[in-house]
C-alpha cells in the first residue's frame, strides 16, 4: 500500500534512483520503500514525503487513514509537537 502511493506520487516526477541522490537514503531503503516491503520510521517518512512534493506525512498517509496515529506517534512517543 505504501510502496503504491510513493510510485502514484513520483510517477513522471523522480524515479527511484533520483529519491536516493536527494535524500541520502541508502538504495536498498528506497527500494524496499517503493514496493511496498519496508516498515520506515517516521524520520524516513519525513523525507520521503519532502522529496515527493507533499507537505507532510500526514498527506503521504492520508490514503490509510494514520492522521490519529500519526498525531499520538508525535505527541506520546516521539515527544514531538
């Protein structure tokens, strides 16, 4: 389902090899995020969703239904604001 939405997002935009030159992610990650066979922490979102031309996690997400989560993820765990 991620590994969806990613593609959906950087169809025409960036490929794969493109997201791992701006973000610094390994290429192996990137891969592993484009189909779909990662579970990627909330900084990797972060960045990911930066590169795909989203303003945030929660609208990378958005498909899902995680808006709740996320926001107990920021508040609870991570200690965010």
């Amino acid at each position: 389902m991620l590994g969806e939405r990613i593609r959906e997002l950087a169809a025409g935009r960036i490929t794969q090899s493109e997201l791992v030159s701006r973000t610094g992610l390994g290429k192996g990650t990137v891969s592993e995020l484009w189909w779909g066979k990662s579970n990627p922490t909330l900084g990797t979102l972060l960045t990911v969703a930066g590169e795909l031309g989203v303003g945030s996690v929660e609208e990378l997400l958005a498909p899902f239904g995680t808006q709740l989560m996320l926001k107990e993820m920021r508040s609870n765990d991570l200690n965010i604001a």
